[in-house]
C-alpha cells in the first residue's frame, strides 16, 4: 500500500543520514521513502536550521570533566569536487587529500578526559565567510570562549595544528589561563638566542641532548617581548618532524603527561 505523503521531520532525515552508507543526497532520499516526494525534502532542508547548540545539549548530561582535561580544535573539510550548486562549497586546502579542493569547511571542538580515556564533539561551526564573515581563526576563538564563559567547562590544555598556531590566538589562551600545544610550521621564524642572532627557521635550529627532551625555550617573530615559548622537536619518522610549541615552560618530552599531549594532537 502506497503510504500518505507528509512532511520531513529533523528526525527522518537524520535517519536517513544514519541509514544510507554511501548516497546522502536529496534525491536517494525521495526515491527511498514513499511518503516524502523530492519537494517535500526539499522544502525541509531550505528551512530547518541547526545550530551548534543542538550538538551540545544531548552531549551536556553526558560529558564527564577533568580538572586536567583537554580541548582540542581541528578543521576538516567535506569533499565537495563534483558539486557547482550546493551553498557553502568553496576551494580550501584540505589536510587529507594535502590539495586545494573544493568542499565545505567545517571547524570542531572536541573534549577529552584522559583519565577516563573518553573524548565528545561539543561545538562545531561552518566556515562561511562570505555568509558571517568569520574566518576560521575567530570561529575557535568564539568557541573556546563559549566553551569557558557558558558552558563552563573544567579543563587545562588546548591542542591545536599548525593553522591556528597565531599571535592572537596563542595569546588569548594565555590570558585565559589555559595551557596550549602547537605545532609549528616548518618556516615558523623563531629564535632561542636571546636577540644575540636574527631570527631562523624553527627546523634550521641545533638540538643538543638535553633539549630534545627538556625543550627549548624560544621567541617566535612577531610576539610579546616578554612571551617565550618551549619547542619540543618530536622525530616521528623518517620523513616527518614536527615542531610543537607550549606555553607550559615546565613540560617535558620524556613526562608522561606531555606524552598523553602527543598521543592527543595526532589523533
């Protein structure tokens, strides 16, 4: 028996979006339920709105907080190559394909509790900066201040990659009180002379012994005179090195709290 049309709720399409493993378009939906017609689809996708707000409150009751926890900010983006109507599609550099594609950009926060072994997606947002614009660099900021000053949340470190390892970023997490863990660009300007030499590339600089476990404090370009980093050089293969900079001059690289660090900014 052919079922009545109706309208499309939140909670049909998200049933959808949980059933279909490969197809997620509006038309695999219409040609797989009888009861709502393409327009029908259609008319709902135009006008439901969600908001990073509907992620929070069903994580809320669940989230279990650490006084030692982390926050952790990554991008992502949604691989769009075939698409030339859909809204919020634009070229932008994509970590997994390591090219310029065109996709929807997507910011995230994520909370861990190290102790506990558990993490939770607690804020998102959609980088639209023709729409709001916002570039990705204030989108973490506004949800690392929501995380802090709303939703209250009990944590002590920040992780974060290469792209939002910023001057104002870095500095704001500071004056937050909040400890953070960065990577570092390869041609990051930095320099661990104190102001004897010019300034160098981050990967152009001596290690000794004790530094590659103690750390080197160091400057990097365009900061506060007075605000010094430690840089950890993390050998994690034969082809890559990374470059992490903290604001916790007590870290590490043979402590196993700086270890968990690791273990968090690449996963």
């Amino acid at each position: 028996m052919t079922q009545q049309p109706r309208a499309v709720t939140r909670l049909d399409y998200c049933q959808y979006l949980l059933g279909s493993q490969i197809n997620y378009t509006l038309t695999n939906f219409a040609e797989h339920c009888e009861q709502f017609s393409r327009h029908a689809i259609n008319r709902y996708l135009a006008n439901d709105c969600i908001e990073p707000r509907l992620l929070w409150e069903p994580v809320c009751p669940h989230l279990v907080l650490s006084a030692e926890g982390y926050i952790v900010f990554d991008d992502t983006v949604l691989d769009k190559n075939y698409s030339f109507k859909i809204d919020l599609v634009r070229r932008q550099y994509s970590g997994n394909a390591h090219d310029i594609i065109k996709g929807i950009g997507v910011v995230t926060c994520v909370y861990i509790n190290a102790q506990t072994n558990q993490f939770w997606v607690i804020d998102y947002r959609i980088y639209d900066p023709d729409g709001d614009g916002k570039t990705k660099l204030d989108q973490l900021q506004e949800m690392l201040t929501n995380a802090i000053k709303h939703k209250e949340l009990a944590f002590r470190t920040v992780l974060m990659d290469t792209w939002y390892a910023t001057k104002d970023v870095m500095l704001l997490i500071k004056r937050m009180e909040k400890i953070y863990y960065c990577r570092l660009k390869d041609n990051r300007q930095v320099d661990d002379s104190l102001a004897t030499k010019p300034y160098q590339r981050v990967d152009r600089l001596r290690w000794s012994e004790s530094e590659q476990a103690g750390g080197k404090l160091l400057k990097i370009k365009g900061f506060p005179r007075d605000h010094k980093v430690k840089c950890f050089r993390v050998v994690l293969s034969t082809k890559r090195t990374d470059y992490v900079a903290t604001n916790d001059h007590s870290a590490r690289l043979d402590d196993s709290s700086t270890r968990g660090v690791w273990l968090a900014l690449e996963d």
